[in-house]
C-alpha cells in the first residue's frame, strides 16, 4: 500500500469507526418489544396524557388509546390550560358511545410556584386515576393496539418498576427530515446499548422516555410521584434516575414498529423544544460533578465539529484524507437516515444539518439554563 495511501486511511480512521459502529448498532438494537406477547388483560391501568396546545394531535393519540387490545383500561386527559381547542377536542371524544365511561377530561388548576408544566399536568392525572397501573403518554404520539398489552408484558415478565419504550419518529417537513436525524443520533451515542442502561443502579446512566413511560402505582408513590421531579424539564430523565436511587428496575425497549410521534412540526418548533430540552436534560446524564454539569451545556456541540470539519478542511486545504472522512461521514448519515427512517437523499445535507443541531445547542446553552419557554408559558430557573 502507497505511504501516503495508509497515512491517509489512518487519518480518516475514526470516521471509519465511526461508521461500523453505527451499523452494528442499529443492526442489533435489543431490546425490542416484539418479542414480548401481548397481554390482553391484567391489572386496571390508567393512561395520562398531559396536553397543553394539543388540538393538532390530541385525537389522533386518544383514540389510539381507546383502541388499544388491553382490555381493563381508563383514559384521562389533563388539559394543562390550553389556549387552542384542544380540550373541546377531547370532551367530544368523551361524550361518543365508544369513549363513554372510558375517557375523562382533567381540567388542570394553575400552575403552582416552583413547577414546569408538564409535571403538574401529570401529578393532577395521577390524581384522577383509578388504575394499579399508570402510563404516561405524551399527546404528540399513536399508539398501535399491541402496544400497551406488550409493555404491560414486559413489565410483568422483566419483574421490573417502570418500562419505558422508545418510538418511530415522524418527519414530515422540510427541517424535520434534516434536523432531526441528527439530534436522536446525538442522544443515542450518549445512551447507547439499551442492555446497560436496564436495571441500572448507576444514577446518572438512568433514563426513560417521557412519550411513553409505564409504572405500577405503589412504585411511582413510593418515589414521590412527579411532585418529586416539579423543578425540572427533563422530567423523565430525572423520574428514571428516582427510580434508580431508589433501587427500582426500569427496562427500556426499542418499539419502532409499535408507536410514532412527531414532536415537532416546523424549524421554530424544533428550535424552540430542543432548546428547552438539551441544556437542562444533557447535564442529568453525565457523572454528578458540579464542574462538568456546568460546562457540558457549553461544550456538547464540540462532536459536530466531526461532521463540519472535513469538508471544510477540503476546501480549505485540499488534505486527500478528508475526502475518506466524508465518505464514511456519507455511509453513516445514510445509515442514520434509513434507519431513522428519513428520506436518504437528505443525508447529502448532513453538514448542514449537524450545523443546524450545533447552533440549537450553543442556542439551548446561552438560553436554556436561564430561561424556558414552551407554549406560552416562560420559566426563569427554577
């Protein structure tokens, strides 16, 4: 092999890495919740969705519930004072013969000092329901009909407190399908092989998804409830983590096949809500050292500079191996794209789109950790 040939491959090495792990990991991604039958009956359960602004979602995510194939189930939707239409929407849903004596309508009291929004929603459902099982459900998802029944599975067969799911994400718009790729592929570094994030007793390394997380009663009062997560955005990472200290089990499961959300709908949006989430959630995952939560917000777009550099090295200084660098760069964000299940050709945009992430996050890090905004309401620091 030429000298030059070598020392560029070596050069372009970690992209190369980079790339293998990539698809090896989403070549084998366990758990999953397909291998999970579904169990059509059990314990009462009670879904919460929390909903604040929600009329363009919250139909379709009720009645996905309602359809579920788990027989012994409540719904409660917390209207978290809504501006939009969205709990008419819901009361409708309520009052049709199917619904009825299945689906009530929560109207949430105001917000009390020292509370986000999303916990208060979900502590007044929490207050509401009847079931030994509660599953909190954010109103920007579907549910397929298999999907409580299997997770009610898991929880019964793992022996575990608290199971959580991870979904297939929605991209529809323009800046979705760029951005978005590349934000659930910076989150998935960092959690990594589910396997070891399940049954955790290393705190820091504890998570759950707030879009979907499944508890039994007697564990979730035993923690506290949210009231004991009121203080934080990031609430699912911080109940999850509750759990963990408190020498709960939690499980996670990839369920791609078996619920979707769209979180975001517009570049605003996206903007907006990932600023809200990066700065506060990303710390809570790292070791508990005050120096190192403090400069992570600050710091964690430095890996962007991966996906930016080569190419800007190449027209920079025409350096051979940054050619090799973008084209493994290529092949993972194809991957990435696929498997995420994005329109491939916007993996030629990747630079692009990592920019895009590296600016929510310096955005999220300026903004962020002084102040929150989410759907009309603005937290200061709590």
């Amino acid at each position: 092999m030429p000298t030059h040939l070598a020392m560029d491959l070596l050069l372009a090495a970690p992209w190369i890495v980079v790339l293998l792990v990539v698809v090896r990991r989403y070549a084998v991604r366990s758990p999953r919740l397909w291998n999970y039958a579904p169990l059509p009956d059990g314990p009462s359960l009670s879904v919460i969705i929390p909903a604040r602004n929600e009329a363009a979602n919250i139909e379709r995510c009720v009645r996905s519930v309602l359809q579920s194939e788990y027989q012994h189930l409540e719904v409660i939707v917390v209207d978290d004072r809504s501006s939009d239409g969205t709990a008419g929407i819901a009361e409708w849903i309520a009052a049709a013969p199917e619904a009825r004596g299945r689906l009530r309508v929560v109207r949430g009291a105001e917000l009390p000092e020292g509370w986000y929004g999303k916990p208060w929603a979900l502590v007044q459902g929490y207050r509401a329901a009847t079931g030994d099982l509660l599953l909190f459900a954010d109103a920007d998802t579907w549910q397929d009909p298999a999907l409580i029944p299997r997770a009610v599975t898991a929880l019964r067969n793992e022996h575990v407190d608290l199971v959580s799911v991870l979904p297939r994400q929605e991209m529809e718009s323009f800046w979705e399908r760029l951005v978005q790729p590349h934000v659930f592929f910076a989150l998935q570094a960092r959690v990594g092989d589910l396997r070891r994030v399940n049954r955790t007793r290393v705190v820091w390394n504890a998570i759950a998804n707030g879009q979907f997380v499944l508890t039994n009663r007697l564990a979730y009062a035993a923690i506290g409830t949210h009231a004991a997560v009121k203080d934080t955005v990031a609430e699912d990472v911080a109940l999850a983590q509750l759990y963990a200290l408190r020498g709960r089990d939690i499980f996670l499961l990839h369920a791609e096949e078996f619920m979707r959300t769209r979180m975001y709908r517009s570049l605003g949006a996206i903007v907006e809500g990932w600023s809200k989430n990066l700065a506060l959630g990303a710390p809570l995952m790292m070791p508990p050292f005050p120096l190192l939560r403090g400069l992570l917000p600050y710091v964690m777009w430095v890996p962007v500079l991966a996906w930016v550099g080569p190419p800007l090295a190449w027209l920079m200084f025409r350096w051979d191996f940054t050619l090799l660098a973008m084209a493994a760069s290529l092949l993972t964000w194809l991957e990435v794209y696929r498997r995420e299940g994005a329109p491939v050709a916007f993996a030629l945009l990747y630079p692009f789109g990592a920019s895009m992430v590296a600016y929510i996050m310096l955005r999220s890090a300026w903004r962020g950790r002084r102040r929150v905004e989410w759907k009309g309401r603005v937290y200061g620091r709590l």
